[in-house]
C-alpha cells in the first residue's frame, strides 16, 4: 500500500509541476529519468518483502508439519505403552482432560482414551481416583417383644412371654444405618492399589440419645488398603473376616461378601462375622482359584452375661477378667486367630458360581492363680459356603460352620470355652448355618428368604473346687444353669425389595422390607415357665443411594 501511495504521490506532484510549466516547454528528460529510478528501486524493495515473506511463512509451515508429526509420534507412543500395560494389568495413572468443549481433532481423541470414572462423584488427586459413596437410610422397625437392643437384634436374648419385657412391644424410627464410604485407587510400579474406609452410625450412642439430639455416634466398619501384585495381594487394616462368607473371590469390598439383603444390622441369625482388624496374603493362580491365610484379632471370649458358670476357687475378678464376657477389650491373647481361605468361582452359561472353605485355628489360655501352672487349649473350626446362580438371577447359597472354640464367630451367641474346676479350659462345640435364595424377578424387584440356625453343645461339671456347694454345676448349659445359656437359636427371614428408580448419574431409591420370627431354646428352664422365647420382628427401610 505504501507503494502506491508512493507512486500516486509522485504522478500528482509530476502533474502540478506540469500544470504550471509554460505550455510551450518541454519536460526536463533527466528530471523525468531520476522519477522512472526511484519508482523501480521502490518496486524492487517491494518485490524483496514479499519474497522474504513468502519465505517465512514457508519456514513456518515446515515447522508446524514438523511439530504435528511428533504430536503424532508420541501419541502413538503412549497409546503402544497403555496397551501393554492394559494386558499386563498394569494401567498407569492419566492425565485428566478438564475443558468443558473441545473441538481440537487431537485433544478429543485423547480424552476419548481416558479411564471412565467409577461414579459422577469420584475426582483424581495425582494419579489416584477417590470414589465417595454409601447410602442414607430413614428406617422404622417394629418388635413384638422389647428386648432393650435398638436397631440390631440380639439373637441370643430374646426375653421370654412371662416376663414384663416378653409382652412389650417396641417401634422406632432412625437413620442411623446410613453409611459414609470412600475408595481410592491407584496404580505404580506394577502394582494396584486400594484404599477402603466405611463408617455408619451404630456406636456407642448416649443414654439419653432418644430425648432431644438423636446424635448417633460414627463407628468404624472398614478401614484397610490392599496391594496386588501380579498373582500376589496383601491386605492389611479393619476389613470383613475370612469367616465371613464371600459372594465372590476373597475381596473384603462389601459387593463381594455375604450378609444376605437383611436391614437388620446384626444380619441373618447363623452368619458367621466379624469386623477385625487383621493382615491377609493371597495368591491368585489363575482367573478361577484364590487362596488366603489371615491373621486376625483374637479374643478369650466366654459367652454372653450369664451364659457360662466359672467354678467356685476361680470366680474371681482375677480369673474372669482374663475372659471377654461381651464386657472387655483387656483379654491376655496368646495369638493372632489364624484362617485360612480356598475359593473357586467360575461362570456357567452366563450364571456365576462360587464354592469355598474356610479354616480357623484359635488358642486360649488361662492362669487360674498364682503358683499354678497355666493352661493353654487349642480350638479350631471349618466352613465350607456355597453360592450357586441356578438359574439366571436366581442364586441359591448355603453356608456352614462346625467349631470347637468358635462361638465367638457366631456372632458371639455362645461361649468359646469354660473352666473346669481344676482350672484348665475346655472348649465348647458350636455349628451354625444358613439356606436361602435371591431372585432377582425384575429390574426393580428382588425377594430373598433365608432360614438360619445356631447350636450351641452344653458343657458342664460338677464343681469339686475349694469352696464350692454340694452338688452345684460349673460351665455351660448344666443342671441350675440360666436361660441365657442357649442350645439353640432359629430364625426364617423374608426379604422384600424394591428400586424406584436407578441411575447412574443420579443414584437410586429404594424400599427395603424384612420380616422374621425368631425363637430361642435354652439348655434348661424353670418348670412351668415357657421352653422358647419367640419374637415377630419387621423393618422398612427407605434407602437413597450415592451414585
């Protein structure tokens, strides 16, 4: 442009000096001459910046091709890395794509590429995803006796009919089954990690907590963290026990364990559980088999109050303080429980099916008194648990538990062990187990029913100790012995639940529904006063849960 108002300038002023000169006189050839010059240098300095230009921008070209081709390369180059490290199971952290629109070819095919989250509410920090979730709960639940236990059921003392609390009826609302849980994942040098924490609202609540604030107290269910490695995982932390049936494999991840659809927060009566804090190590030697040794939280457990007798020289603070009678976190444990674990799982046709068996080993110990010796007794148990998809969405499971030593596993409905009266320790026989079945009928409808039981083997001797009455028995379930002492516990439960709606953005809404009739049997009761105690007990549960 300057060009040509260079060259317009030049003509205007040629024209004006033109337009005064004489008309009779002739332009000057040399003045003529020096403007034709100075208009083609002013061409050729304009030819050179376009040329030069033209140049640049070539070199600018080269370098944005040159540029898109190592994009190209090293896009290529992780995808070739996620690949092998997806087969390997090895899957490194990514980058996370955060733009609410894109419309750059590359960067859209690389968030293409991305991990999906869990759920709408996980986030990353660094490489690792944090996965809240859980469930709030609004429930009410109606016994016809008032066994003084609140939401969960103590199976084990159920009062009887001729009593003030066996013709009391109960009913409570609550929310305190709601549930916090977080997971976190992540993966480095080969090995995957997760982290688990789960928490409700079932502590040790306040005396007064119905009056004014129903402040019910945070309790610790799970927390651990698992590292797996190849063929190899450990786990180390508070998490389900391996007595704890599974419905899949051996994680402690709640949608893989067994504790039937029940609201009841003590579960079905005959499951076998804890919640300990323990360390396992497992092997995985192909897709189908796990195998697992645990060590977990031990505990001398003696039976509920009243259940058990201890002989006359020994019923001392002195001796009874070295057994839990569901009343002491203090107990001198000789040794982590030991259990280990066999699971198979395999999917016919579509349906999945789990099998396994599951030891314990336990030991207990004693000091009746100074100057004597102490005694130790080794229990043990087994379980072999089954759950069966029979036909699709209907699963049929079974489990069972045959102990000496192990009552303590059934949620400690019966003691572990008495004392003789020459103060050595004698193990008591307990069996439990369940049968029932899930039907999935539809998208929005699952019925469940169970039937569980417990057995408890009296175990009993004539106290022959210093200071004992004539003819008075010592132990468990013997002549004189209370109605807390228990030969057997049963209860059928129907399960009836139904999903408003689901969504994965958005969560669900459910109505859960439980009905059950419990009845339990002591070793002795007084004459003329009923031999069982019996209960009908129902629960709805309103459920919204996190996505």
């Amino acid at each position: 442009m300057r060009l040509v108002w260079r060259l317009c300038f030049l003509l205007l002023s040629a024209g004006l000096m033109l337009a005064q000169s004489p008309t009779n006189t002739l332009p000057d050839s040399s003045a003529v001459g020096n403007e034709i010059m100075v208009l083609r240098r002013l061409l050729a300095e304009q030819q050179q910046q376009i040329t030069q230009q033209r140049e640049e921008i070539g070199l600018q070209h080269q370098a944005i091709v040159q540029q898109s081709r190592q994009i190209e390369t090293l896009r290529q180059q992780v995808t070739d890395k996620q690949d092998a490290s997806t087969k390997s199971g090895n899957v490194p952290p990514r980058i996370v794509n955060t733009s609410l629109t894109n419309n750059t070819p590359t960067l859209a095919a690389s968030s293409q590429d991305e991990k999906p989250k869990e759920s709408p509410l996980s986030f990353r920090i660094g490489g690792a995803e944090f996965t809240p979730g859980g469930f709030v709960d609004l429930t009410a639940f109606w016994r016809n006796t008032n066994p003084g236990t609140g939401y969960g059921t103590n199976f084990f003392s159920i009062p009887f009919h001729n009593t003030i609390p066996g013709q009391l009826s109960e009913t409570r609302f609550t929310a305190e089954n709601s549930r916090i849980t977080l997971k976190a994942t992540d993966s480095f040098k080969g090995n995957d990690v997760t982290g688990y924490y789960e928490m409700d609202f079932h502590g040790n609540d306040p005396a007064n907590l119905n009056v004014t604030s129903n402040s019910s107290t945070m309790r610790l269910r799970q927390f651990w963290v698992d590292v797996r490695h190849k063929k190899w995982e450990f786990l180390g932390g508070q998490a389900w026990s391996f007595l704890t049936p599974n419905r899949s494999g051996l994680s402690a991840l709640p949608s893989d364990v067994f504790y039937t659809q029940n609201v009841d927060a003590n579960y079905q009566l005959g499951l076998t559980w804890t919640r300990a804090a323990q360390v396992r190590a497992i092997f995985h030697p192909n897709d189908h088999w796990g195998l697992g040794l645990a060590l977990e939280n031990p505990d001398q457990f003696a039976g509920q109050a009243g259940q058990i007798t201890f002989p006359a020289a020994f019923n001392n603070a002195a001796v009874t303080s070295q057994f839990d009678i569901a009343n002491q976190t203090t107990t001198p444990n000789v040794m982590p429980d030991v259990i280990p674990k066999i699971t198979y799982d395999t999917d016919l046709g579509g349906k999945h099916f789990h099998v396994e068996a599951v030891g314990l080993i336990t030991r207990l110990r004693a000091l009746p008194g100074l100057g004597t010796a102490t005694n130790s007794v080794t229990g043990g148990g087994g379980s072999i648990n089954l759950n069966l998809e029979i036909v699709k969405n209907f699963r049929l499971f079974v489990t069972t538990f045959y102990s000496d030593g192990g009552g303590r596993y059934i949620f400690g409905s019966g003691p572990d062990a008495v004392l003789r009266p020459d103060g050595t320790l004698s193990l008591v026989h307990a069996e439990s187990g369940i049968g029932g079945f899930e039907w999935q009928l539809n998208k929005k409808t699952l019925l469940a029913a169970y039937y569980g039981g417990d057995y408890f083997q009296r175990n009993f001797f004539l106290d022959t100790s210093a200071g004992a009455k004539p003819n008075t028995f010592v132990g468990f379930g013997g002549p004189g012995s209370s109605n807390a002492a228990n030969r057997s516990i049963q209860e059928p439960t129907l399960d009836w639940v139904t999903t408003f709606w689901k969504n994965p953005q958005y969560g669900a809404l459910q109505l859960m529904t439980q009905f059950s009739y419990l009845t339990r049997s002591p070793w002795v009761v007084p004459a003329g006063t009923p031999k069982n105690a019996r209960s009908s007990m129902a629960w709805a549960n309103i459920r919204y849960v996190l996505p």
